[in-house]
C-alpha cells in the first residue's frame, strides 16, 4: 500500500508547482486521505466523459455560505443527468464539516464538492457504471490578484457559443466544462480577463464560471435562466439585495449591444463574489471605472456575508 502511494506520489505531484500541500486531507468516499491517496480511476466516468456534477462553495467566518443553496443544486445537477448521489442532503454537510475540520479552516476558505458518475467500462451508457464517488476539497480560496478587483475585468465576447439548454443544459453544474474553457481560452489569447458568452440566439447568457449583470438608467438587468445560464446562488442573491436597496431589477433577455451601452457592468459567482466589468470588446463601460451601483452592490454582498 505505501509503495502504492509514493508511485502516486511521483506522478503528478513532484516538481509540479500546482500541486496540492502534501499535509491537506481530502474527503473521498468517507474516508480522509492525503492529496496522493486521494485518487479517481481512469475507469471513472468523470475522466473518460465529464459525466459528473460538482459545486463550489465559499466558507466565510468558520460556516459554509449559503450551505442549503449548494447542496440543494447538486442534487438537482445529479437529478437532472440520472446521477444518484449515494448519500442524504444531511451526509453531504456532515461530511463537508470533516473536511473543513481535519484541514483546520476556521475561518475563510473554499470547497470544492464533486459527484463522478463511477468506474465503468469504456462505452458511454452509464448501465455500465458502479457506484458514484463523492469527495470534497476544502483549501483557499484562489482568486483574481486584488487589483483587477480594482480596476475591473477587460472582457471579450467569446465567438464560442453558449451550450444550448436542449444539449448539455448549462443549467447542470456538471463537469463538463470544455464549453466554458474554450471561451474563456479566447479571452486569454486576446490579452482580456473573461469571456462573455452568447446563446445561439446571440443573446447575452454569463462569463465563463460567473452570472453576468447590467445597470442602465439606474436599473439593473440580467439574463432570465431561460435564457440557459447557471442559476448562479450568488446572482438570486445580488438580485435581493438590489431589490433591497430599492433598485428595479429586471431578468430580461439582453443582446450585444444592451452590454456596449450599458453604464456599469459586473460579473457575479461564490468565487469572484462581485467583480465589476469595465471593458467589453474594446468599448469601455460607462466611464471604464467600476460604476457607483455595482460598487454600492460589491459592499452590500461583502456585508450580508460578514453578518
Ligand atoms: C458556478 C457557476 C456560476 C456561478 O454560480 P454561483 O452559484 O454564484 O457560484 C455561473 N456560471 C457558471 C457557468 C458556473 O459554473
């Protein structure tokens, strides 16, 4: 078994600067093991197909924020795509709990919870699946450096279209993600920090792995999630607290040129919270500095989850 391990070990894990602490704990299947013990087989439908569901979710002040919120969307995920969580909403907390705990985060951190479909055989269909495996990673959060907080996100419209709701839904916070990547490699080879994705309507949907907003006139608009986007827990609840703050919030079905007119932008997601968009395609928002309502919103979002 340990010699098993340190072949791991030298796989992957040494001399690669993105490799995990070698003192963290994974929750894997029940069971708390090293970053070098903690492996998927190959076999394992997630590696051969994406096929698996996954959240992120953000731990502020030592508890899980908006724990209910996360845990209810992986199961609607894994619903959706005849996944079966092998485990009660109530296991998954409990077990997110261990997984904070034996990596001693008592204050601020980052889980990354994933369900595989399982080991099957080499066909697609999942009859040929075993049992799904759950594990959690609880680390630090990795963010954007503070000073594109700053100044804001240069973005692109991404040539790359949207998944349509009737293909891969992006309703489904799946592990297949090759949609988002795709686009958000685009931005990086055109210099920009994010992408914006259209539908293949050529309406507006979201950022690459963040809800996209738009303030005109004093209002704020977003894609409706028909429109397919991620139903971000975040956006529903920037949404509130605009609502709260007296803003008209509109979902509404945006195209191009609602983005090239708008006087603020912003992106929202657990890992970005709220990040203002200055930049689109070469035309600056508004003045081309974070506006005043997304900066109102970034500090109403930073005080809900302080209280
Ligand atoms: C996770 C995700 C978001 C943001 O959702 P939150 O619940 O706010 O984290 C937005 N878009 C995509 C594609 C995502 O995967």
């Amino acid at each position: 078994m340990s010699m098993a391990i340190s072949d791991v070990e030298t796989k992957g894990m040494q001399d690669n600067p993105f490799a995990p602490r070698a003192d963290m704990k994974i929750w894997l299947d029940g069971q708390l093991v090293s970053p070098a013990e903690a492996t998927i087989s190959v076999f394992d439908h997630a590696i051969l197909y994406g096929d698996g569901v996954f959240e992120g979710i953000r731990i502020y002040n030592g508890k899980i924020f908006k724990e209910a919120a996360h845990i209810k969307r992986i199961f609607e995920s894994a619903k959706s795509i005849r996944l079966e969580i092998p485990m009660t909403s109530d296991e998954v907390s409990q077990a997110m709990h261990e997984a904070m705990q034996a990596n001693g985060i008592t204050q601020d951190g980052y889980i990354r919870l994933v369900v595989t479909r399982g080991v099957g055989s080499l066909g697609i269909s999942v009859k040929h699946t075993a049992r799904p495996s759950v594990f959690i990673i609880a680390d630090k959060i990795s963010l954007y450096p503070p000073e594109v907080y700053q100044r804001g996100l240069r973005c692109i419209i991404s040539s790359i279209t949207r998944n349509a709701p009737n293909s891969t839904s992006p309703r489904v916070k799946s592990l297949n993600y090759l949609n988002n990547i795709m686009a958000k490699l685009q931005a990086n080879d055109c210099g920009a920090d994010e992408a914006i994705m259209l539908t293949a309507q050529g309406h507006v949907s979201e950022c690459t792995g963040d809800n996209i907003f738009l303030v005109r006139d004093g209002k704020v608009y977003t894609p409706p999630t028909s429109e397919g986007i991620l139903e971000g827990i975040t956006r529903n609840l920037v949404m509130e607290l605009a609502r709260k703050r007296g803003l008209e919030v509109q979902e509404k079905a945006l195209i191009r040129h609602d983005l090239f007119v708008a006087d603020e932008c912003f992106a929202t997601g657990t890992a970005a919270e709220v990040i203002p968009i200055v930049e689109i395609d070469h035309r600056l928002v508004g003045d081309g500095q974070p506006g005043t309502i997304t900066k109102q919103l970034i500090q109403d979002f930073v005080n809900y989850r302080n209280a």
